[in-house]
C-alpha cells in the first residue's frame, strides 16, 4: 500500500524484517502513515512548519485586507502594523471612502510595530488607507 501514497510526502522509515516483526506490523504503518498524511492535508500550517510544502498553497491569506476583511461586530480591539518596509506607512479607518470622518488613526511608523485601537464597530463596511499612500486602500467588514 505504500506505492499508493503520493510521492510528495516524505519517505517514511519503516523498521527492518529481521528480528520479531508481528504479522500486523506492516498494516499497523500503514494506518499510522494514512493518519500522518490525512493530518497534512487537513492542517497546510502544521505541513508546512514540518518542512512539507505540498499544502503551501491552502495556507489561506494573512495580508491585512483579509485579516480586516472580517473583524467582529460591536467588539474594540487593538491593531498592530507591523512595517518591516522602510517607507512610511500607518492603517487609517474611515466610515468611508471619502476619508472624512475618522474611526482610527494609526501611528504613521516606519520599519517598525506599532499598535492602535481601534473601538467597537457597529454592523458595517468601512474604508481603510495608508494616510501616506492613498492608493493603499481596503474595505473593514464587521459582522
Ligand atoms: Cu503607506
């Protein structure tokens, strides 16, 4: 059964024939290598912190648009922009694209972390910028 497993996992050492091998041996690694690899597939962020990349491509998206793109209804919390650009940058949040009215400012900071808060926002969409780069934008959905 192990020539079924797909040849993108690593090779799994099994022991050797000599000795006292049980007549179940063989089957037992089988389960245990179906359950390792079931294990992988199920959870990419385990897969690829052991050093298999196979699943690199489910490791879903942590860019700030999608970590913001659904944040919780009614509840503050604290917003760190991590910056490791050297340019200057901050995570400013509107009511809306016109950038008038203010919900949360963040520190302008650059090739540094800095944490703002942000307080509790209300069912809704709302705009976010770079206050120095307006072309950096994106939308807050709180649910
Ligand atoms: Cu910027």
């Amino acid at each position: 059964m192990t020539e079924s497993r797909p040849p993108v996992y690593p090779e799994l050492t099994r022991p050797g024939t000599d000795g006292a091998a049980g007549r179940l041996d063989e089957a037992l690694y089988d389960l245990v290598e179906a359950r390792f690899e079931r294990l992988l597939r199920d959870n990419p962020i385990l897969a690829t912190s052991m050093g298999i990349h196979e699943h690199d491509d489910e490791l879903g998206d942590a860019g700030v648009d999608a970590l913001l793109s659904e944040v919780e209804a009614d509840k503050a919390f604290g917003l760190t922009l991590d910056n490791k650009d050297s340019a200057p940058h901050n995570v400013a949040i509107y009511t809306d694209s016109g950038a008038g009215t203010s919900i949360s400012v963040g520190e302008v900071v650059s090739a540094t972390t800095t944490t703002q808060q942000v307080p509790a926002l209300t069912a809704g969409s709302y705009f976010f910028r770079c206050d120095v780069h307006h072309e950096m934008t994106g939308t807050i959905n709180a649910s």
